[in-house]
C-alpha cells in the first residue's frame, strides 16, 4: 500500500509550529491533537456505511451511518497517547487499545511490555497511533502483534516519517496503508528523524 502524505494547508501549518523548538509543552499538545483530527478525515475516507431511516423535523429520510463494530484506536505508548483525543472527538464511539513498546538505545530495536486490545479485532478497523515513524521498528512490531491477535483491517497513522521506517513498514506489511503529514529527509545516526520535530513522548509529556 501507498504511503499518503496528507498535504492539507491546516496541517502544514500547524506542523510547523510543532516542529518549532520554541514551542511550549501544553501547544505542542494541543496541535497533536488537532493535526490528528485532520488527518482521521482521511483516513477514515473508506469506512463502511449502512443505510438507515431517519425522522427529520420535516420528513422521514434515507440517511447513512457508519456500519458494523466500532473503530480501534491504538497508539503506542507513550508518544501515541497524543493522537487519541484529537480522533475520539471525531469518532467518539472509538475503542481504544494499548501497545506499549520502548527502543533500546544501543540496539534501536523495540522492546515489548504492554498489549491490551479489544478480543473481537477482526470485526473493527484498527489504526495504529505513534507521532513518529523512524526506523519502522516499532511500528512494524505493533502490527505483528496486531495481527496475531486476529485485526486484518489496519492503518497507521503518524505526524512524521522517515523514508527508512516507510521502507521498513511497508517491507514487513504491504498491507498496510500509512498515513503521514510529512516525510522528512532521513535519520541521524542515532535513529531520530531529521528535521524532525525532536523527542515527540518527552515534548508531549513535558519530560525533555
């Protein structure tokens, strides 16, 4: 699957001011919230609707919901908590699951300690939450264990990209589409994302 790098002009906007250094913890918050809620528009572009009769104030009418189990948020922790707002305020029905996953700093290779998940994955539309994909490492380790806890509908859904994690991401599942609001140049030689936008948990959390 394609990676689609969601262009919208409030988005570019407000990304450059998360990737500005200057910007205070309780911003940089508050515009992840609101670039996620843009980008959900899109990827939630081909969600499943039913046709369903409605009472207007004037008419009885054919209108069209959403169809079938509710969505799953899953972000993994701890920078993807970020995202969960800004989507649950467009999908407030959403469930929500956990990946918890760490990078070891020598090997940059993700390290598991937490997976909680609704049991009924293969009825729901999965999208995997993490403000950064750098090398791909986490990402591709979340999907795995998503998989094998039975979703097969799955999105992953970032602010930032690396086109070494894009590449590591859509090697492991081409299945996967990917949605991003940038694609910068590389990574540095300690796995963060140049130009980046720095440490997305520790500015999220204020722990920088």
């Amino acid at each position: 699957m394609a990676l689609t790098v969601i262009e919208h002009p409030l988005i570019q906007h407000k990304l450059s001011i998360l990737r500005d250094q200057s910007t205070p913890t309780k911003l940089f918050k508050e515009l992840v919230d609101e670039i996620a809620m843009l980008m959900a528009f899109e990827a939630t572009r081909d969600l499943p609707l039913e046709t369903v009769e409605i009472e207007t104030p004037l008419e009885r009418l054919q209108a069209r919901r959403l169809s079938g189990y509710e969505p799953v948020l899953v972000p993994i922790l701890r920078a993807g908590l970020g995202m969960v707002d800004g989507i649950r305020a467009l999908v407030p029905s959403a469930r929500v699951g956990h990946v918890g996953l760490y990078r070891d700093h020598d090997t940059l290779e993700p390290v598991e300690y937490y997976f909680k998940v609704p049991s009924d994955l293969a009825q729901r539309d999965v999208f995997v939450l993490d403000p950064m994909l750098a090398t791909g490492g986490s990402a591709v380790d979340a999907i795995t264990q998503l998989k094998k806890a039975g979703a097969v509908r799955i999105r992953f859904l970032c602010l930032v990209a690396a086109p070494e994690g894009v590449a590591k991401l859509e090697g492991a599942h081409p299945d996967v589409p990917i949605f991003a609001a940038a694609l910068d140049r590389q990574l540095n030689d300690v796995g963060y994302i140049l130009p980046g936008l720095g440490d997305a948990g520790d500015r999220l959390f204020g722990t920088r």
